[in-house]
C-alpha cells in the first residue's frame, strides 16, 4: 500500500465549511485542548486544524464529501471518552464533534427498539429507557460515553455475562462513508442473511470506514428486581477461580465483577466512604466478585441468592455480604464504577490494556500477570468483568521517568498479549485498538489477517482519509 499524502486546510476550504454549518466552525485559536488527546494521553496529543460540531447527517456527509476531494483527513469524535487514542487527530485535518447530535428520537414499543442519533449519552439513554418500562442491556463502565462511540468499539460492559455486548443490540444504523455518501444498513428485524453483514463490519470499525450518525438499537423489558452481592476472598486466585463453578450451577448473574484489593481501596479513597470489608473473622482480604442478580420477584432473588452463596463459601469465600437496598446497591456499583477515576487521581503515568480470555483462564493468566510486577518499576493494578473473561490490567507509576515508562510498559505489554494468545484470548475486549495498539494488532494478528483488514478499509476509503493511522493502517 502506498505512502497516503494528506493535504493541509485551506482558508478558502475553511470557507466552505462555514457556508454548510454556519456558526459551528472552530480552527486554531478557538479549539479547546481537550480535543487534542482522549482519555488515555500517554499516546501523545494531535490537534486537529478544524472542529465542526455536527448537527444533521446530511451536514456531515457535505463536510466528508469536501474532505474527500481535498485528500483531508476527518476524524469523528464522540465524548472522547476512549482509552486507546481512537479519536484523536495525530495528522490534523478535520474532526467532526457529535456530541450535539444528542436526541433520543423515538420508541417502537411493539418492536421493542430505540431510534437514536449517535451522540446520544449512554447513562441518557440508560435512564430514559427505565421510564418506559425497559432496559438498554450493553453496560460498560463509562456512563458518558456517545452510543456511536460504545458501537464504534463494540463495547461490552458489566451486563455483557448475561445480556451480551453491544454488537448484540444494533438493528440498523446510518453511515456517512469516507466519499460523503449516505448508506443505511441493517432494519428492524431480529434475524437476516441477506448478503455480506456490513451493520456488522461497521460495529467495532472504530471510525475507520464510516461515520455513524443514527442507530436503531433492541431493548427488553427491564428485570423487576436487583440483588447485589458484594463476595470476598483472602486471594485472588481463589476469587477467580470461583468464577466457572457460577455456570456449572445454573447460575446467570447479570454481572460478575472481580477487583483486586488495593484498586478497591482507591475507589473508596476517591469516593470518600468505605463499602468493601478489608477485614473479615480476622482474615484479611485480598480481592472481591460483585455479582447482581435480576429476577421478577425478590423471592426468586432470594432463592438464587441462597445457592450462590453455597456455590461461592464452598469454592473459599469468606462471606456473602448483601446489598439488597437501593442505597447498598448504589454505593457497591458507584465504588467499581469510579475505578478509572480513582487510579487517575492518584497516578502521572498510566497505561492500559483490556486483554479478553476464557473464563477459565483467568486464574492462569492473572497469575502469570502478577509473577511479572516485580520486574518492573510502575504498579500493577487490575479489574475486570469476570464473568466473560475481559480483564483491565493498569500499569501506573508516579516517580518514572516518561520514556522509561513507555518502554517497560511496551515490553510487558507485548509478554501479556503474548500470553493472552497461548491461552486462547484476544488483545483487546471492548476499548478497541485506536493508535495505541496498532503495533500489538500487527504481532498479534499476523500479516494475512492484517491484509484483509488493510484490504477492506481500502475499499472504502481509497484516499484513507478517515480517521487513519488507527486499528490496521499505520501512516
């Protein structure tokens, strides 16, 4: 594939794109620095030249068509809530913001779909939904994050154990292409095998083939009620190793979270309220599953909970402690919910991985994780949904020097993906590749399935102009 030459914004292109949306135009001076890096700016900023706030899809696709034919970069943008530098101008250009194409547009309540734009915020549409009786499953732990953007990755979240990820509720969506051509993909249906799946290509694409404008999205009725167990261990491998024995049961937790000990201790920090014993019949405990249940009764709850807890004090638990109240289930959630937040209040230097593995190879590969810290100068920190095997493992450090930092980082990155692969998993569950982990893809993937890719994103976008240099095309 030859070397893409991108050209520079003119003032007279500049011009243009103030006649489509009038007023909504920013360059240089008038562009906000948070445009400049996501969540996770260890991968360096890159500015971009101009930011138009979006409005309609038809405006969009004006501005995408202008690009196009200047050989432009573009670069949609949600709640630049991502951890892998997915959208962020590291070659300038334009970057569209949606975050003010924001409205739930309506329901169809026979169906049981939602028609919304994609900037739309998913706790926005979490809590409306619960006004009509039902229940947006996909869950990850960003709240505000742009459901373009959850689509953009495919995320999963704390519910995909029961419910699936978010690839398992996109009916249909629009599309702007990297030409400025409109496309619909998708319907209202449940099932279809009507030719290639490009709803499907496009979900998890990470803003590299098109840019989503609408989605129409499945809700089920929401579950009557909620229990939440908050369940410690003296370790980790014994927590961990709980976790099958949940299925052999017939046991379907609608979430299934395990946390170490000391990430645990910083939410609480962050929060300012303990929720999570430390101590228990003079153990001392070392890590922790949260489980919640839903049921259309608490007594059905109650039954569930019963043999949950012979499952989980038979496998090493300490205790089942119950969060049967709003306020219990609150504080328990809201504590695993400011994880991120709470390891970035305390830290300077932070990366991430979010490697996915068997269910039953978590145990194996936490330890192999944990074996290496001593290795290294930064902190380990981990969490992660244990019910589908998707962990979150943090390297944070405050007193290393940056450079030093990005390399011990790399090379541990690069030994935990390779045993991520020996154990049958996959480099990245839900936050995507983006620019951080274009590199680890390569390795991981392996040159044929890496062509495909190249191969595809080609086809449609000839002048690589959108988003490029993330997932499989490195500029």
């Amino acid at each position: 594939m030859e070397k893409v030459v991108y050209n520079k914004v003119t003032p007279e292109l500049i011009e243009q794109f103030k006649n489509i949306i009038p007023g909504k135009v920013h360059t240089s001076g008038d562009i906000n620095d948070d445009y400049s890096h996501d969540e996770m700016p260890i991968y360096g900023k890159g500015m971009p030249d101009v930011v138009i706030e979006a409005t309609t899809t038809e405006d969009i696709a004006a501005i995408v068509k202008l690009c196009y034919e200047n050989s432009i970069p573009v670069i949609p943008r949600g709640a630049g809530t991502g951890l892998t530098g997915a959208a962020v101008a590291i070659h300038g250009g334009v970057m569209i913001d949606m975050s003010k194409m924001n409205k739930i547009l309506s329901y169809d309540m026979e169906n049981f779909v939602v028609h919304v734009q994609a900037g739309v915020l998913l706790n926005d549409l979490a809590e409306d939904a619960l006004k009509q009786g039902l229940l947006y499953p996909p869950d990850p732990g960003e709240k505000f994050a742009t459901l373009g953007g959850n689509v953009s990755t495919n995320a999963g979240g704390m519910r995909a154990v029961k419910y699936g990820c978010t690839r398992d509720y996109v009916r249909a969506m629009t599309v702007v292409l990297p030409t400025g051509e409109i496309v619909k993909l998708g319907a209202t249906v449940s099932k279809t095998s009507t030719g290639y799946s490009l709803l499907n290509l496009m979900i998890g694409s990470e803003g590299t083939l098109g840019i989503i404008t609408d989605l129409t999205l499945k809700l089920i009725p929401a579950p009557k009620e909620t229990i939440s167990l908050i369940i410690p261990y003296e370790n980790l491998e014994d927590c961990i190793a709980t976790v099958p024995k949940f299925f052999m049961a017939h046991l379907q937790p609608q979430a299934l979270e395990f946390m170490e000990k000391e990430i645990v201790l910083s939410s609480e920090r962050y929060l300012g309220k303990s929720v999570f014993p430390q101590q228990l019949e003079g153990i001392d405990i070392g890590a922790y599953l949260l489980v919640t249940f839903d049921g259309n009764s608490m007594e059905e709850l109650e039954e569930i909970t019963e043999a949950a807890s012979e499952v989980v004090l038979e496998a090493g638990a300490i205790d089942v402690l119950v969060a049967d109240t709003p306020a219990k289930k609150k504080d328990a959630w809201a504590a695993r919910s400011s994880f991120l937040e709470a390891i970035e209040a305390e830290t300077k230097l932070l990366d991430e991985c979010d490697v996915v593995v068997p269910v039953n190879q978590i145990a194996r590969y936490l330890t192999f994780v944990k074996s290496l810290e001593d290795k290294y100068d930064f902190k380990i920190k981990s969490f992660g949904h244990a019910g589908d095997g998707n962990l979150h493992i943090y390297e944070c450090a405050n007193d290393m020097d940056e450079e030093e930092f990005k390399k011990q980082v790399h090379e541990f990155m690069s030994t935990i993906y390779k045993e991520a692969a020996a154990c049958g998993g996959l480099i990245s569950g839900e936050h995507g590749i983006g620019h951080g982990k274009v590199n680890y893809l390569a390795d991981f993937a392996g040159e044929t399935s890496m062509r495909l890719m190249r191969d595809i994103k080609q086809v449609f976008d000839p002048k690589m102009i959108l988003n490029p240099g993330k997932v499989c095309y490195k500029l």
